[in-house]
C-alpha cells in the first residue's frame, strides 16, 4: 500500500485512519456474526445496537439536552434547505435568514419557495470577508425562525459567537463546523450538519432539533421530509444509510478516545492559529477574512500572483499534499482542516508554503 | 475471521464477497491515490470516473435507451413516494396505481397528499396471493401515470409480465427485483429501486426516467426532489452518497463479470425453483402465492405448526443460515435470495429444510 496523503478537501473530507482501519477489519464480518454492518437488517439487534451507541455517543461528545432528537437522515444539507421551511415556516409566516455566503444564499433561496424570507442581515456590504454584528440585524420580532450558516466552508468565514434570538428559535447549518468545539446545544432549536466534514462519509446529514418543533409540519411536505415521522420512527421510518450511520459512529467513539470536544477545539484552535499567523506573515500568501471571523476549518489563502497557483498546486500534490485548490467561485487555494486532518499534516503543508515561498516569493 | 454466514436478509441484504472484499482491499487507499474513495471530492477526476463507470455498466446491464436518464438519489424508495407525484402528477391530474401488498399501499397512501389517485387494481379480493390480470384493471385514460410493484418484497408476490398502458408512462418500484434478470427498460416512463437488495448498500436509490418526463416538477417540489434538477447536475446538484455509489459500481462489475442479467436469470431461475419444489414437495412447508405470481427474490414459506418457527429458527441460525424470520406482518418466514445469495446458500438451506422436515415432520 502506498502512504496515505495529507488530504486537505473541503469534504467529502479526510477521516481518521484509525476509524477506516477498523472499518476496514470488519468489513466482511463484523464482531464475529457472519456479515458486513451492509448486510444487516436495520431492525436487527445488531444494528439498532450500533445506531443507539452512536448517537449515545453524539449526545455525550455535545451534551445534547434530553428535549432534544437527533435524527439521521439523508439527502444533505440542501435537502434540509427545503426540508426547515416545510417543517418550521406556517404558510402565511415569515423567516429570517442571516447572508454569510454561498451556502447561505442557498439555504435563502429554497426558503423563498415556501413563504416569505427576510435577510435579517447580509456580509455582501463587506463583501463577505467580515460577518455584521448583531446591532446591524433587523430580526423580526414575528419570524418563525432564524436560520444562520455559522461557517462558511467556501468562504472560510466562521462566527465565533452564537446570535441571540429571545424566544425565536435559532436554526444553524453546521455542516462544516460541528464537533470541531464545544457547543452550547441548548441555544439552538434546530442544528443540522451533513457528515462528510467531521461526521463520517457523505450521504448522511445529522439534524439536532428540540422538541417543541416537531409536529408543525405543512401539509405539502413529504413524508420523509416531516422531522416528527423521523422522530417517532428513530430515524428508520425507512431503512436508513446503515453503513454511513455505522462509520459516524466510529469517528463519535474517536473522538470521545481523543478526549472529547474539549481536546479538539484545543488541536484545532492551534492548528488554524499556525496556519494564520503563517500567511499573515508571509509576503506571498494572503487570507481576506476579518480576523474575529476566520473560519478553523476551512482556511482560504491566495498567492501573490495568480501564476503562481498552478506550480504551487502541482508542487503539492507531489508532495502528497492534496486538494489544496480553492472553489472556483473564489479562486486560489484553500486548506480544510477538519477534526481528522492532524497537526502533522498542518505543519506538512506550512513547511512546503515556506519551502515554496522561499523559492517563488 | 469467522465463516462468513448465508444471508437470507429481505434488505439491507448480502453482497459478493468478492465486492467486499476489493472496497477493503482499497479501503483506505484507492488506486494508490493514498485516500479513501469516502476522502474524495465527489467532483475530483477520480470519483467523477466512479461515478461514470458505475452508470455506464448498469446502462450496459439493463440495455438502458439513450433517451434515459440514470438518477443516483437518496431517501430510499419512501422517497420515491412523494417524488413522484411531485414530479409527474399535476395539480389538478389523476394517477393510477395498482395494489399488490404493502408496498404498493405505501405508493398509494404517499401519492394521494399530492393528487387524486385511482386504485386500478388490487389483490385484496385475492388476500395479496394472486397478482389480478390486466383483463381486471379499471385504468383512467387521462391518468398522468400508471404505477405498479412489480415485486412485493414483504408478500412475496411478483408479476412475470409488464403492464400494457399505451401512451400513459408505467412507472414501477423495482427495488427487490431489478437486476435479478433482463428487463425491457423501454417499456417504462420511470422504474426506481431502494440499493439495498440488488444494488449496493442502503442510503442510495437508483431512478431510471425517460427524458421527456423530465421538468414537470410541481412548484412546491423542494429542489433536491426535482428529477430534472438532479438529470441536469448528474445527480451532484450536492455531494451525492459517493461509498454508496461506488458499492453500487462494484455490484455492476461483478454482475458483468458473471455474464450479466441473461446469466444472472438462469441461476435465479433455477434457485427460485429449487426452493419452490421442495416446499410444494414438502409436507411440512408451504407458500400460499399462485404458481405464476411467486416472487423469485422472496420467499415466504410458513411451517405446519407455529410452534416449529422458534425451533426452525434456532437451528437455522447454528447452522449459520441467518435472518429467515418472516415480516412481521406475515408470520412465518421468508428467503430472501437475491443475487448475493449463490446457489451454494439455497442448497445449505434446502438441506436443513429436509433435516428439520425429518425431525419434526
């Protein structure tokens, strides 16, 4: 077997070795039964076994409160873009949405097609490099919900605080943000996040959602798309993604080995503060975002000169450094450095930018 | 590593070993790419030849028409339910649908949130053990769509032959038989399956749907479930299920490997029928569904006395023959022996039928 890259993607992502390694071993017969976790009934022992440690072990890693669900469900998070209003937005009611970016505006756009949608509050005015502070919004005092992206993964913008919204619930995409520190769950109504950033491969998208939330579902919305089905079924109103429910679970056993959200946030918050100070540094590399607002997961940077990406790229890859390219929607390059892409790696890359600046800088 | 057991699972189901083994073979490191096919951007090269390849052999396999798009979706067949109707019954149109078991009442049930539907037929008056002839069926002649089961994968129940509907589209749920022998794919307006029979593994539907049928979306059809949105993006309008998909790409290599679905019949035929003499043979066992409406994927077979099925049950599972449980809604048992399931597995499963036959008979 040849080494296994530095795999820097924006997701689907990098996941720990040790998780595919295990993975990998049981396989074809898992715990000694004969079968693949593929080849299960999801009503089996063996399988509702796996699905409640998992989420057991989800609920313990965010201290999720007991009114709360957690659903695993499919069809990512843009799927969820329509599900949210069709389960949360009354036909004459009104949502507001807070403008960050990309996602964002998707999430803003689906919304749009099942009632009205105020855009409470929008980066545009900074071009997107800086996230407007709260005495900038213009909430509604009536909105049915709040709906903000707490990080950006093409932008690589990330609120480092949590909008505080009284009484209206709060609904947050943190598809490229979640596990990667502590989280106050109970200030939310709704979190939703698709795995192929720090939860496990694609296919899956975890939704968090109190309570009092469910059961408001339109009558236009699809069976599989009303949370409360979800919830009263244990997310198996149909058979569900068993293999991908399956590897969540592993990487939530990872990460509790590792010591949990708290240790995380520690690795990453160093990790990211390397990697910024680096390019801030440098006279070669340059990173737009306002520097309360950088996102820890996915670290946009560009090379002076646009030339230079292609050599910087190819350079790279030699180096097993990969998927350093940025969106095209942005340009230059990008580094995502989710819970499993480690120090290691991180100081891999800031050695060849330095390598690579000495030489073209 | 223990013997890997017979599985005898409705679905999620058994898949080749051989499959199995060469996704952990490749596991973490696909191709020496030094990454997880999980790892990769589901827009990289590597996943996009996938993806291609995968499509392009199952094309091959089912003599799919160039004027068919091959849709890799999520939420399983339930989704289906709803998708539909969303995308092919208008606001003010009719459907008609043919009852032959739960599954179809679950079509049925879905369909009737969107529009008038119109039970052409049922095997009710049969009590689901007949499927009725088209002589019987009352369709509409302004129906926007037919839609039948083809295969009732709880009753056991299969139709040998394809409904005639003129110029209306016939759309069939093929999730427990498509790929278990030829098929005239140009018969049909839209055929879709659940993965987790014939396919790969769970979290991953495939839909087959002729063009012309493309862009009839309803405007509340949230954009995930818009067939024309996903024909359009080459169903990565988001990061689509890619381990699923891929799973789904080996399953069609090893199917061409042994010959395709000419061969792939032949053995069916050949199980199904072995199974299905023994237990009309037999004076112990019987299957109550008419001769030419059996299923050949699943077999549902009651003992003469219910107080044998714990006994027959235990001694299956010693014997490493697992999961011929029946549904719950039917009692008794079920084999299930899709095209994971050899010959192999149906002879060791005749052999203890015949051993408990003799013991308990």
């Amino acid at each position: 077997m040849s080494k296994r890259a530095y795999n820097f993607c924006a997701g689907p992502a990098a996941l720990p070795e040790a998780v595919l390694k295990k993975a990998q071993a049981e396989l074809l017969d898992w715990q000694g039964k004969g079968l693949s976790v593929m080849e299960m009934s999801h009503r089996s022992d063996e399988f509702v076994g796996i699905a409640t440690k998992a989420e057991q072990d989800l609920r313990d890693l965010l201290s999720i409160p007991s009114d709360y669900k957690v659903l695993f469900l499919q069809g990512g998070a843009s799927q969820q873009f329509a599900q949210i209003p069709l389960n949360l937005l009354p036909e004459n009611g009104k949502a507001d949405y807070i403008d960050t970016g990309i996602w964002s505006k998707k999430a803003i756009e689906e919304a749009g097609r099942y009632g009205r949608v105020n855009v409470a509050a929008s980066a545009k005015a900074y071009d997107y490099f800086t996230i407007p502070g709260q005495n900038e919004w213009k909430l509604s005092a009536d909105a049915a919900y709040v709906h903000y992206t707490p990080n950006e993964t093409i932008g690589g913008l990330e609120f480092g605080w949590i909008p505080e919204t009284g009484d209206v619930p709060l609904v947050a995409d943190m598809s490229s943000t979640i596990l990667s520190r502590p989280l106050d769950v109970s200030r939310f109504g709704l979190i939703y996040a698709g795995a192929q950033k720090n939860i496990g491969p694609s296919g899956l998208v975890v939704t968090i959602v109190r309570e009092d939330l469910l059961g408001r579902a339109r009558s236009i919305c699809p069976t599989m798309l009303d949370y409360k089905v979800a919830a009263d079924n244990g997310s198996m109103y149909n058979t569900p993604p068993t293999l991908a429910w399956y590897l969540a679970g592993l990487i939530f056993e990872w990460l509790k080995e590792q010591g949990g959200l708290e240790a995380m946030g520690a690795i990453n918050q160093r990790k990211q503060q390397k990697l910024y100070d680096f390019i801030d540094a440098s006279g070669l590399y340059t990173n737009p975002i306002a520097k309360n607002d950088r996102s820890w997961m996915n670290i946009p940077f560009r090379l002076a000169d646009e030339k230079l990406d292609k050599p910087f790229l190819a350079g790279a890859d030699a180096r097993g450094l990969l998927n350093l390219k940025g969106h095209r929607s942005v340009g230059g390059m990008r580094a995502s450095i989710y819970n499993a892409v480690d120090e290691a790696a991180v100081d891999a890359l800031l050695a060849y930018m330095a390598e690579f600046e000495k030489e073209h800088g």
